[in-house]
C-alpha cells in the first residue's frame, strides 16, 4: 500500500488535527503517502485532495477542530455517491482510507469496506464518548475540562449569590460529559438521558439540602435530558429559591485539546494507519485500560456504550 487518505467527518473534536498529524507522519514513516480529502465524505466526493506531508501538519498539534474541515455528506447516504467516491479515491491513487470522526463516520466508513472491499480504518472522534471499542474518543476529556471549567466559575457566583444554577451540556443522546462534569465539579444533581429523573424529588432534595445550611446548588443537566430553562424554572416556582441557567453549547467542541487528547490521538492515528498498512481492514482503533486495541467496525456499530453505573452511584453519594 503506497498511499492513503484520512478524512476528518461529521462534528468537530479537539485532538483531531493530532490524529491527522499521526497519520501522515505514521504512514511516511513506512514509506506511503497520505492525500487529505477537505469536508469528510463530501470532499471526496467533490475530489477536493490535498497531498499532505511532514511540513503540512507541523504545528496543528495544539490547535482545536480539524485542519482538512469537516461536513456531513447526503450524497454520500446514497450508493450512487458512495460510487462517485471510490471513483475519486482510486483516480488519487488511495489504497485504503483512515476515518475520524463518530458513529456516522464510522457507519460510512464500514459501508466503503462492505460494499466496495476498500480497506478502512476508524479512528474514534466525538466529544460525546459515545463510541463502542474504546474507553475514550478523542475530544472528549478536552469537553468535560471545558465544562468543568465553567462549573468551576459559576459555583463561585452561585455561593457569592446563595443561588441555584443549572448548567447545560452537551449530549443529545447520552450523559457522558454531564456525568464527567458532575462529578469533577461536586455537582449536587445530574440529569442525562439515559436515566429517568423527577423534578419534583430534585426539589425535595434542594429544600432538604438547604435546611442543612446549603445555600447554593449546581444542577448540570445534558441536553437530551431537557432544557436548562426549563428546570431553572420549574425549580424557582416549586421550591422559591432564586435560580439561573446557563447553555454552554458548541464553546465545548473549541479550544486546543488537552494533554490527554493530544497523545490519544495521536495514539490511535498512528496505530490505525499502522494496522492499514500492514493489511488489516474494517477496524477502529481504541483503547482499554492504556492498551491499543481494534475492533471490527460491524461491532463498533451495533453495539451501544452505556454509562458506568458505579460512576451514576457515586454521583448520588456524593451529592448528599
């Protein structure tokens, strides 16, 4: 294998331009080039190719997002795009491809692998930590300490004005930061998705914590577990206490990726581009425990990565 691509697709994760480094200064490393292909799917498609070297990713190490850009692609939902990009990945020279980015990256990696045999190789990128086969993605520790930063800030304010707060984080479909957060932060109640919770018993527990002396309160809350106005208010008309909110939304995905990203990325980017060259296929790189590890991107996918229950309990435990 003389040549590769590596996509960045769908959301943007800090720690991304760090794999892109490990890939292409991986693969040089075994004598192949790399071409990066612009807006994921959708530029290898549009064959929007940039032929990338050492001194093309020198430097991107520290800064957030994804220098190849990223999108998400509806002709690529189609095989006849699918087909339009095996065209362009084989008309540049490209031998297999590596993948970052999250579950629907993924899926349209293993699509490549499934119905075309082109060697693929996924690297886990979302700040969500939602991916099967590894204990992080990359971007994820980088969103939590930016949350964590923020509760931080806004406890101060919540003591100083024996106020409650409820901070929104991401997390459409899963709890991962808002759990992460809560528990770094000393967080006196969590609400995320995969978890039923009443108001009402978050109520009592205020009004018990205040008659203890508690004068203040942080609520983080994930917003596919509801919306942060809505409980700061719900929380003010039945318990009285003053009470704000507050979104943090996308400033979450920005910034440059910390420590820990950083070296995972570039980790798993090297190890992927590794495994691609030494003929392996329809994987993804992740880690367990700090050990490097791949699984088939068929199990990646249909397999769902739930939230550590002994983390939920402690979380309780320390909210009294």
């Amino acid at each position: 294998m003389d040549r590769i691509a590596v996509i960045t697709s769908g959301g943007d994760a800090p720690g991304m331009n760090a794999a892109i480094r490990a890939v292409v200064r991986a693969a040089i490393g075994r004598g192949a080039a790399v071409v990066g292909f612009h807006h994921g799917y959708e530029g290898i498609i549009k064959n929007e190719a940039e032929p990338l070297d050492s001194k093309s990713v020198g430097g991107i190490i520290t800064t957030g997002g994804t220098i190849l850009r990223t999108a998400r692609s509806k002709d690529f939902m189609e095989r006849v795009g699918r087909e339009k990009a095996i065209e362009v990945l084989r008309e540049n020279g490209c031998e297999g491809i590596v993948v970052i980015g999250g579950d629907g990256s993924l899926t349209g990696a293993l699509k490549l692998h499934e119905e075309f045999q082109f060697p693929v190789m996924g690297v886990p990128g979302s700040i969500d930590n939602d991916i099967s086969g590894t204990d992080y993605s990359i971007g994820f520790d980088t969103a939590v300490n930016a949350a964590l930063d923020a509760v931080d800030r806004v406890r101060d304010t919540a003591y100083s004005h024996e106020r409650v707060f409820v901070i929104e984080v991401m997390g459409r479909r899963n709890g991962f930061i808002a759990l992460e957060a809560a528990l770094a932060g000393g967080a006196e109640a969590v609400l995320i998705p995969e978890i039923p919770y009443s108001l009402l018993e978050i109520c009592d527990q205020l009004r018990d914590q205040a008659a203890k002396g508690k004068r203040s309160s942080i609520i983080i809350v994930a917003e596919g577990a509801a919306k942060a106005g809505d409980i700061k208010d719900f929380i003010q008309k039945n318990t009285g206490f003053e009470a704000r909110f507050l979104v943090l939304g996308h400033m979450q995905r920005g910034g440059s990726p910390t420590a820990f990203d950083r070296v995972l990325a570039l980790r798993l980017g090297a190890y992927a581009t590794n495994r691609l060259l030494s003929g392996y296929r329809g994987e993804m790189a992740g880690v367990d425990g700090n050990k490097l590890v791949s699984h088939p991107l068929s199990y990646v996918l249909s397999t769902e990565r739930m939230v550590d229950p002994e983390k939920l309990l402690l979380a309780e435990v320390m909210a009294q």
